[in-house]
C-alpha cells in the first residue's frame, strides 16, 4: 500500500495546475502567491517554531543561502505558474514542468560534476524534440515566426527556476531536517513576496478566492510534502522520483473534466515525447550518481 503515498502527492500536485487555472478570474497571481505561503506558514508555526529556534545556531550561517533558495523555489517558481495560468492551459504547465529532471540533470554538469552519459544526452534529445513539438502547434515554423506563448515562455522560467533550486540544495546539503528547512524558506517567501503584494496584488480574499488559496497552501504545500516524505522513506528517492512522471496523466485527467480542456494530438505526441525522454535520463542517472530528491514545494 506504500504506493498510495507518491501516488496521492502526485494526485495533490495535479489538483493544483487545476487550481492555477481556476484562479486566473478571481485572484491575483501576487496575491495568491503571497497567502499561499503566508497561510502554510502560520499552519506550521505551533509545530515548527520551537525545534528551528533549538536549530538556529545552525540555521543562521544559512539564512542566505535559504532565502535564495526561498527566491527560486517559492516567490519565482510558483509566482510565475499563476502568472502562466492565464494564457496557457494546466496540461501545458505541467508537461513543461515534466522537464524538471531533465534539466535538474543540465543544472548538476557545472554546479555538482555530473558527467552525463550518451543515453542520458539521447533523452534530452527526445525531451526537447517533444517540447518544440507540443509548444509549435506541430508546426516549427510556426515556433520560429511568432515565438513561444506567453504563458508557456513563463512555466519553462518557473521550470528553471525549480530545477536550479534542488540542484543548488543538493549541493549545499543543509545540516537540518527537510521541515526546518522548508519553514525558514516559508518565511524569506513571504518576507519576498509581501512587497509584491501591497504593490500590485489584491490584499483581501473572497469568498471565490479563499478556498483555491487555501488548497495552494494546505495539501499542496504541508500534505503533499509530508506524503511525499513518507514516500522517499519507505520507496527510496530514485523510486519516487519516477511518480513524478505521472503528473501530466492526472492533470490531463482533471482538466478534461472540470476545466474542458482537450487534450489535441499535438500534445499527445509532444508529451509522450518529452515522458519518454524524462524517464530515460532518470532511468540512466540513477546507476550513475545516486543523489537525494529534491521535495517540491
């Protein structure tokens, strides 16, 4: 039954590309981005305060580190789904957003000496022929004279943004657990993210908004972290690493159903592309460097 856990996050996770969309008419993408965090931050206070003040002497020579950290993987990475949300659709956001380990993988040659290998590199090929596939309508030249959507041009940023973040915290393999870490990222979040707010962002929530915020903030941030905890724990990281595959299937799925979106061929090929491409480049990495997974935020 272990694999309910991965398969539950990833289930959790697709429920919030459904969520980005939904949001684009009745909330702004700063302030849904601000109380997302600000919400899961007050939710975890009562449980965290006490162990990350017992930890502080080892978090303060950190803090830097974990509010660029916070910057990558909080205020850019998911500020910019919400901002995508409104010109693409949440098969697009989360088939781009597939590309994660493959470019976690490009990130880790210069920052971690990874050496990759020719099936990893034969991998990336098929990925990025699928993306250019997917996000050219199956028409290049379409791609070639009028660009990448807005929306899209915005998720494969956020992409990115996230797959540098777990590069970078494999890399500096902070000295304390996985919650204490991810409460002090909470906190630069808002401290990032509250100027934002007051500047552009609609401070009150509605009725409308209030419950797509506080699924951003409760299962997808707190639940779907521990779940995904539990999973590497009992699964391995590499193991739960391959559910991640999942994601665009359920999204899919989802969309069909409360959004209407039609899932076109061009998307179909193009991902089962940039899938397939995924999965060998994790397949091949794992007998090569054996390495942590990064918890999504």
């Amino acid at each position: 039954m272990y694999f309910l856990l991965p398969l539950f996050t990833v289930i959790i996770w697709s429920g919030n590309s459904i969520v980005n969309i939904l949001s684009t008419n009745v909330i702004a993408p700063e302030t849904i981005s601000f109380y997302r965090w600000f919400i899961a931050l007050i939710t975890l206070t009562p449980f965290l305060i006490k162990p990350v003040w017992k930890k502080r002497h080892a978090i303060k020579p950190y803090l830097a580190k974990l509010a660029f950290l916070a910057l990558l993987g909080m205020a850019i990475n998911q500020s910019l789904a919400y901002f995508a949300a409104a010109t693409t659709t949440a098969t697009h956001m989360t088939l781009i957003f597939a590309l994660v380990p493959l470019l976690s993988l490009m990130f880790s040659v210069p920052i971690l000496a990874l050496t990759l290998t020719k099936k990893a590199l034969f991998g990336a090929m098929i990925s990025l022929t699928g993306l250019v596939y997917m996000l050219s309508h199956g028409n290049i030249s379409n791609l070639l004279s009028e660009g990448i959507n807005i929306g899209d041009t915005y998720m494969l940023i956020a992409a990115c943004s996230y797959s540098l973040y777990g590069v970078l915290l494999k890399r500096w393999r902070l000295p304390f657990n996985n919650w204490i870490a991810l409460y002090v990222q909470m906190v630069f979040a808002v401290i990032i993210l509250l100027p934002v707010l007051t500047y552009h962002g609609q401070v009150s929530l509605t009725t409308e908004s209030l419950p797509l915020v506080l699924y951003a903030a409760i299962p997808t941030s707190i639940l779907a972290t521990w779940l995904w905890m539990q999973s590497i724990q009992h699964f391995g990281a590499d193991k739960s690493a391959m559910f991640m595959n999942l994601l665009p299937v359920f999204t899919a799925i989802m969309a069909t159903f409360i959004l209407n979106e039609q899932l076109s061929s061009e998307q179909f090929i193009g991902g089962g592309l940039v899938l397939t491409g995924v999965a060998m480049t994790q397949f091949k990495s794992r007998k090569v460097v054996k390495k942590e997974v990064v918890i999504p935020s």
